[in-house]
DNA sequence: ACCGTCATGTAATCGGTTACATGATTCT
DNA sequence: AGAATCATGTAACCGATTACATGACGGT
C-alpha cells in the first residue's frame, strides 16, 4: 500500500468499477468500450496493470476466484472510494491542450481542403456513433448514470463544431 | 541514421525548425511558446532529445558552435525536409480523442456547474490568449505562414464551443 | 474433438515527464 | 562584483504502447 500519484487513467479505472463493482478486469474493458473509450485511450493491457497498482495502493481490494478462469474481482475500498470523491469534486484547473496533429499539420502548410475531406468523414463517423449511444441512453435512462448523458452531449457539441469548422475550411485553397 | 519511428511531436520539431532555419533548441522552444505551444506540449527537455533523434535519424544537420555557449544550430536535411512533406501531404485517419478531464468527471458525476465555473474562466482565458495572437498575426500577416492563422481560427471555433456549452452545463443541477 | 473467438494476461520498449544542474549574459 | 535570469543541457523514472502468448468456452 504505497503512496503513488494517480493518473487520469487510475481515476477512469475507478469510476468504471464504482460502477460495475464487482467487476472483473475484462468487465471494465466492456464498459469502457461503451462509454469513455470515446474520452479516453484505455488499452486492455493497461487495465491489468493499473487494477494491480489500485490493488496495491489499496484503492481496490481483490478477489480471485478459485476454479475456471481464475478471474480476478475488484472492488472499491473506502479508500479507494475517498480517492473517486475526492477527484470528482476537485476542479480542473490545468487548461488543456485540445488539439489534433490535423491542426496542427494546418499550422505547417497542409492543403485545408486535403485534410478536410478525411476530418469531415471521421468526425462524421464519431459523431454518428456518439448519437446513436445518446438513443440508447436516452431509451433506457436508469442504466446509465446521468452524467455520462451529459459528457455525451459535449462530444456531440464539439464534434458539431469540429465539423462546421472543417467545412468551412474544406473551400479554402492550399495555404502555400 | 538508423531507421526510428516518428512521433507527431518529431514533425512538430521539424516543422518549427524548418521556419527558422538554422535554429538553436532555444530558438524553437521559443517560437514552440508562441505558436503550437497551445496545440502541442512541448517542454524544453525534450528538445534536446528530439532534435538529437532527429540528428541521428539524418534529418536534422547538426553545426556546432566553436565558442561561447557552443550552441547546436540545426538544419533541415533533404530527407527532413522529404518527411515532413509526407507528412504534410497525408491526411489524419485516426480519430482523435479530443476530450479532457473535465468531461470524464462529468461522466462520473461530479456537480456540472462546480466544474463548469472553473472551465469557464480556463476557457475564457485561453480564447483570450488566442485572440491577441489572432490580432497579431493580422496585424503582420507575413511574418508568419497561412497555416498558422487558420490553426488558430480552428482554436477559437473550439474555445467558443467549449464555453457556450460550459455556460449552459452551468445551470443544471448535480447529476447525482 | 476440433476450432474460432473470448478472455486474460506478461514483458520489453520507449516517449515523455520530472528533478536536477551549471555555464553565460545582463542588470544594478 | 554580485545577483538574477537566460540558456542549455543530463539522467532517472514511469506510464503507456506494442508485441507476444495462452487457457477457457461455445458451437459444430
């Protein structure tokens, strides 16, 4: 149980499982698949580890099973739960870097219109999938908790924007 | 010259190096401050070390000062400069994960309009920023390369969006 | 009984961050 | 001349990615 700072990615590990507790490590893959994987980078590697570095901080406490697969449940700890509470109603004051290499690729002279095409498609795409789980959320409320209603509804608003933005850009000619 | 991968931030480097060009670390730590320091963290530490991976990768060429502060001037390489025009030219494919902290903790829970007060000025602030540099490219617009003011004008879209839909995050009620 | 996919991990590597350090200029 | 800040780096550490691997389960 040692003192080690946590990351963004330890405070998402325990968020999903206050969610799912008890929950396995490839549960959390799951759920997070559905819901922060569009926030968040998580790779199923980097669950085995960091449930581990939880366990061993003493955020989580760990159950394995006996016969079949030798799954391993995870839990919150009072801890663990003071560190989420204590997370969640801190602020967040550092400003962020929101930025893509698509823009920044723009900065250093790449045709708008060339790069526009490909961002309008993928932004698409996103934004298709983010409303298409904004249904599924809005048809069954009580499954979800509300504030992933919300941080839903930003993606949609930013993905709006990134799109209205690069179809702007997609009529500018080359820059150099 | 062995044959490493690129990182984004390696076309950042070569990319601020090949508009100074011949640049110290110094130089492009300072235009990085002024420029992509808002799209992409670059802290001066790594300089050094990227633009000697670069070196070593063939793309950078390396002069070195005899006296005084015996600085590294550095150049771009045919093969430098034949890789960021590749990268220059090839469209984003990946999407990207725009999101910050702040949304994961609305998904999680915390209090909207608690987070929302603190984004708000974060946000407030960072557009500010932006809208000086805007004014100050307008007002010299040759000093600086096109792409440059459209990156920026793909900043303050975003900053816009992020505070209008901040603004009205702030009037709802905790979500749990 | 076999096969594909689901599920569960380990280990090496590496980019990036943090901590530390020191010489060169400039200012008073 | 001394202090402050500018400029230039080195090195340890660590989170995250990538590559690799294998056992369990369900369907045919």
């Amino acid at each position: 149980m040692s003192t080690q700072r946590l990351t963004t990615t330890s405070y998402v590990v325990l968020g999903l499982i206050e969610q799912l507790q008890p929950a396995t490590t490839y549960d959390v893959k799951q759920l997070a698949a559905l819901s922060t994987a569009n926030f968040w980078a998580l790779p199923h590697t980097q669950l085995y580890t960091e449930t581990a570095r939880l366990a061993d901080a003493g955020l989580l406490s760990e159950e394995r099973e006996d016969g079949g697969r030798r799954r391993r449940f995870y839990r919150l700890t009072d801890s663990g739960r003071a560190a989420l509470d204590a997370w969640r109603e801190r602020p967040v004051d550092e400003p962020q870097r929101i930025f893509e290499p698509s823009v920044l690729k723009l900065a250093f002279g790449a045709d708008p219109a060339m790069l526009a095409e490909r961002q309008i498609e993928t932004h698409e795409r996103q934004l298709a999938g983010y409303e298409e789980l904004a249904a599924a959320l809005d048809a069954a409320p009580d499954d979800w908790p509300r504030g992933m209603r919300l941080a839903l509804q930003v993606g949609i608003d930013m993905e709006r924007q990134f799109l209205r933005t690069w179809r702007e850009l997609a009529r500018r000619p080359p820059a150099r």
